[in-house]
C-alpha cells in the first residue's frame, strides 16, 4: 500500500505477496502452496457441495455465505423444518481428482453452541442420515481453515457435539 502511495498508482498484487509467518503457524498451512491450489482450484474448491448454516451464527450468516459462494459452493440456511433433503455430492472436483469417500458422503452444518442451534443438531442429524449421509456439525473455523488453506482438511476439534459443550442454566 505504501508503494501505491507513493507512486500515487494502483501496483500489481502479484508483486507484493502476503507474508504471514506467525498466522501460517498458528493455523497449519502456508501461503504459498494456498496460493497455488486457489489458481488450480479456480475458485472451485467447494463445487457441487451444499454448506448448511444456522441463521445467527457467530460471524454472520452472509459472510459464511459469501466464503461458500466464492469458493464455488452453495449455502442453504439451516433452521431444523422437516421434510428437507440434503445437497448432492460431487465426486470429482474441477481439476478431475476424485474426492475422498468420506468428502462425498459428509454433509456440514456451520453452527456455534448456543442452545437455540444446538437444539437443531439432531433434526440435522437425521436429515443426514435419511438422505444416507453422514452428519458434521462444525464450528465456523471449519469453514475458514479450509477456505484459506484451499484444500479440504479435517481435525475433530473442528467437529461439534452435545458432551463437548458446557452446560449452562
């Protein structure tokens, strides 16, 4: 930016590369080889994939929306009415590697722990389940690690569940 400035011209971002040790770090991936996936991913990383999302999530549905939408993947709201059926699956992504078998058949909810969202859970649950799926109820660091690393990654502590949430009354 200081460059743009003092040239008084917009400069080309390719030539200033964003550099952030301590984030690649503290969130396992590095910029570069993100940077390289996002060009041969071309902004598909999530096509053909269906995100689920509670209504008032932490962060914003719109923003979690937008994050699904430009990596090329469709966001539907999530509020528990019966009678919906799950998204398809892809099963080869845009650069014609096939997906993991468990990547085709999970199918994510992006919720916090609040007891309004985690009151939705086992309707999503068995919504999954009759569409012979397997559910993931994540947190919205999911989201955002898969989006900036640009390439689907999984650890349980991303993964949300009733014993892991601490009772309040």
């Amino acid at each position: 930016m200081t460059d743009c400035i003092l040239q008084n011209t917009l400069l080309n971002p390719d030539e200033y590369p964003l550099r952030d040790a301590a984030s690649e770090k503290k969130y396992n991936f590095s910029l570069n080889q993100a940077r390289a996936r996002a060009r041969l991913n071309k902004n598909k990383l999530l096509q053909g994939q269906t995100i689920y999302c509670v209504e008032k999530v932490h962060g914003g549905f719109d923003a979690f929306k937008s994050i699904i939408e430009t990596n090329g993947g469709q966001c539907a709201l999530f509020r528990g009415r019966p009678g919906v059926a799950l998204g398809s699956r892809r099963t080869t992504d845009e650069i014609g590697q096939v997906n993991t078998a468990a990547q085709r058949e999970d199918v994510y909810l992006i919720s916090g722990t609040d007891k309004a969202h985690i009151r939705l859970w086992p309707r999503f649950r068995k919504m999954a389940r009759d569409s012979r799926k397997v559910p993931r109820i994540v947190r919205a660091d999911w989201l955002l690690d898969i989006a900036m690393s640009q390439e689907w990654r999984w650890t349980d502590s991303l993964e949300l569940k009733e014993e892991d949430v601490p009772i309040t009354e």
